[in-house]
C-alpha cells in the first residue's frame, strides 16, 4: 500500500472501465474447489508488511472453516491495475483489500458486491468499530461494500537528536501550536529547526534560505492532493474548516473558503522562508523519508502507516508527537480506513463472505494489532495494537490520542473524487509555487462544485 506500501492512501487515481494491458505474475482467476473437496477462494493485498499477519488469519480461518485462502500481494500500482484487468476478463480475486478512493467507482461499475443483507442476517455488531468507520463504507442509497479493516491518523516524526540539540523536549513538542499571523509555537520550532549549509539556524541573522542543509519541516509530494492528508491536511483541518459540505458522501465543496487560503498560505510561508522544501523537491522524491534517514528534515508529518518505516530503522534515532493545536483550539487529523471488499463477479460469494466476516472480527484483527503495523479498526484490537507497538519500545500515542480525544475528521467520500483530485491538486500545486493567488483556488472550487450540479 505505498509508495513505500501504504503512503498512497489517499491518492485518487482514475479507474478505467476497460482493460488495462498489464499481466501480473501469478495473477489468479477468482477461487473454486481445492483438492480435498473444500472452497478455495483468492485474497488481495498490496502491504507486503502486513501479509505475514493476514497469512495467520488466513491459516487460523481455514481451521475453523475448511475453506481456504490463497493471499497474493501485489505493488500499489500494479494492484490496482491488476484489479482492472481482472474485472474486464472474469479474473478477478474474490476479496480484495480496499480503498476510499477507489470504491465508488467499483461500486457504480457494478463490481462490487452489497453486503448489507449479510451483514443484517449475520446479526453483525458494528459498534465494535471506531466511531464513523462503518459509516464510510455506505453508499448514498444505503447499500453496504464493507466492514472496516484498519484506520489511520497522522502525527509528526521527529529526529530526537536535533530536536534535543535545539533546546526542545517531548513535552514541549507535544504542547505546540500554530495560527495563520506568526506561526505560533510550532513556526518558532519549524525555524530553530532549520539550518543552513554555514551552521545558522532559520531564526537567526545570517540565514541563507537558498543553501539549506536541514529543513525543519518536510513536504510530502505523496500529500500533494485534494486530500492532504500527510500534508496541510492537519493545518486546515485545525483551522475550522472541512472539505465540504458532509462526509460521506460530499457534493459542495469548500476549497474557495478563506480558512483554507489562509491556511495554504501560511503553509506556504514556510516554503518561502526556507524553512520546508520546495515543491519541486517535494514532487521529486515523493516519499520524504529518505531524505529523513539522510539528515535533510527535522520533522516529517505522515501517517500511522508509516510507524515501522520511521521508528523501525537503526540510523535515526525517532519519536512521535502529536500534530499541534490549531486555531480551532483542538488538533486535528484526518481518519482514514480500509475495508475488505467481496467481488461481485465472484463465484465463492458465500465463502467471500465468511472471510470477509472474519476479517472484520476481533479474533482476526487481534493478530493485526499484535503485529503492531497498523491500527485495527475495532477497538479492542486497537488497544491490542497500542500495546505491541509499545512492547517495541515506541509511543505511538500521538497517532491515537486524537482517536480518544474526538478531534479527527472523516475522509470525505465522493463521486467524481478522481476528477476533484486532478482539480484540486493542480490548483494546489501551483498556489504553493507561487505560480498563482488564492482566487485561483475559489475558481478550482467553482470548477469542482460544478461536478455535482
């Protein structure tokens, strides 16, 4: 799921109805009968990191079962291509793992199969989930595509040793806030933070904004969207603003509100002062972390996925904190989640849903969060979750706390999401190069809005 595996989440790309021409090794037709009498049915997943964890599901279900599951993993790209191809040739795996913003369109394909008399009969209880996540895998006309699988929420991963030798501690970091006048508290951090390529700090006099050797603050090219998730996402958000008008489900729009300008605008201020990178460089490496691991950030906003990434490595000693108090008075950060989705082209549709059930439980998503990747979606599984990342030795409560607190927003759900983030994006992009104003951003949103009329 990345480009390291999950760090594409919130990239909408367009899902084209016809066949894509790319063959994938080992690319399976939908499951059948294995040799001993038993259904065989084919699940997809494209986080290499987590497939030890759904083999165990996946071995412990067949004990229980007799039905059993073949797991293939593929690369985000080729995943998603590979889903196309095999909708238009019959050859599609009957569950797969699935996304946000990319299930709309499966669904107005005809691709993916309503669960919601399953669930109903079943009697499935779904107020073992964190609070909204059952809610995003609901259509506008009330059909149901899935039950949740993980979520994410995003906080900033810090290198401890130039934040110690800036002056800072853990508790600081985790009482920053900022605001669209100075920057506040985390601007003054995000400047100490930053230093040139002659040792002077980006609040102190002398500073070559053009020969910065570590900035304060990375930018993701990966954020760059309509979403932002890993990027102004957690600004705006704390700023009093949301995408539009509801989720799910968003059909007016509110990228031409004054919050979200002023928001970009500070945030680009950070650009223009040196203390974050450009986004050209940003676009360049897509995926800050190296520069990380390479001493070019202090600070990195990203999302929970990204926990073995940051805090599994050897080279850059690394912590979590908290994204910082915005306007509003509270923190913000987007909650975003996975499902498991039956394809409705399946001929296993009752063996489908029997796994798909069981990936949806406790029993299953206990071992998740004892792999300590990623946060389960039920709530007794995330604290399982907390609890390994822990015995790892990381605090990963900066990513959680804003679970406890109430202070996330949904991801917003829409038609046409594909063409909103092509849009939006552009527009973005060329606001933080400074290549346009802030009515450019009211005219994208007109544009967008338009979409839904």
């Amino acid at each position: 799921m990345r480009i390291t595996s999950r760090a594409r989440r919130t990239v909408a790309v367009a899902i084209v109805a016809a066949a894509v021409p790319v063959v994938l090794a080992g690319c399976s037709s939908a499951g059948g009968t294995d040799a001993s009498g038993g259904k065989t049915i084919t699940y997809w997943l494209w986080d290499s990191n987590q497939q030890p964890a759904y083999q165990q599901c996946a071995d412990d279900f067949q004990k229980s079962s007799g039905i059993t599951v073949n797991i293939e993993q593929y690369g985000w790209s080729d995943y998603w291509q590979g889903l196309t191809t095999g909708f238009a040739s019959g050859t599609a795996p009957d569950v797969f793992a699935d996304h946000l913003s990319y299930y709309p369109e499966f669904v107005s394909q005809g691709q993916l199969l309503d669960i919601t008399d399953r669930v109903e009969k079943d009697g499935i209880d779904l107020g073992i989930y964190q609070d909204g996540l059952a809610d995003l895998w609901t259509t506008q006309e009330g059909g149901r595509y899935g039950l949740p699988k993980d979520f994410d929420t995003v906080a900033t991963f810090y290198n401890e040793k130039m934040v110690t030798d800036a002056g800072y501690t853990a508790d600081q970091l985790s009482d920053l806030a900022w605001n669209t006048k100075d920057g506040g508290s985390f601007e003054k951090l995000v400047a100490h933070l930053t230093v040139d390529q002659n040792g002077v700090r980006g609040d102190e006099t002398g500073f070559d904004k053009s020969k910065v050797a570590v900035y304060g603050l990375a930018l993701s090219g990966n954020g760059l969207n309509a979403a932002g998730q890993q990027t102004w996402s957690p600004y705006a958000l704390g700023n009093d603003w949301y995408y539009g008008d509801k989720t799910p489900w968003t059909s007016s729009w509110n990228y031409g509100d004054t919050a979200f300008s002023d928001t970009l605008a500070w945030y680009k201020s950070l650009i223009d002062k040196g203390y974050m990178p450009s986004v050209d460089i940003a676009l360049s490496e897509q995926d800050p972390l190296n520069g990380y691991l390479a001493g070019r950030y202090a600070l990195v906003t990203d999302g929970s996925w990204m926990n073995g990434s940051y805090l599994g490595q050897d080279k850059v000693a690394t912590k979590v904190a908290p994204t910082p108090v915005g306007p509003s008075g509270e923190r913000a950060s987007l909650f975003n989640g996975l499902s498991d989705g039956i394809w409705a082209g399946s001929k296993n549709q009752d063996a489908a849903w029997e796994w798909v059930k069981y990936l949806a439980s406790a029993d299953c998503q206990d071992v998740i969060g004892d792999a300590a990747v990623v946060f389960p979606a039920v709530k007794t599984s995330t604290a399982k979750a907390e609890a390994a990342f822990a015995a790892k030795g990381w605090d990963v409560s900066g990513f959680t706390e804003q679970v406890t607190d109430g202070t996330t927003k949904l991801l917003p759900i829409a038609d046409h999401w594909s063409d909103v983030n092509d849009t939006m994006k552009a527009a973005i992009e060329s606001y933080l190069k400074g290549a346009s104003d802030a009515s450019a951003l009211k005219t994208a949103n007109d544009q967008v809005n338009a979409l839904f009329k």
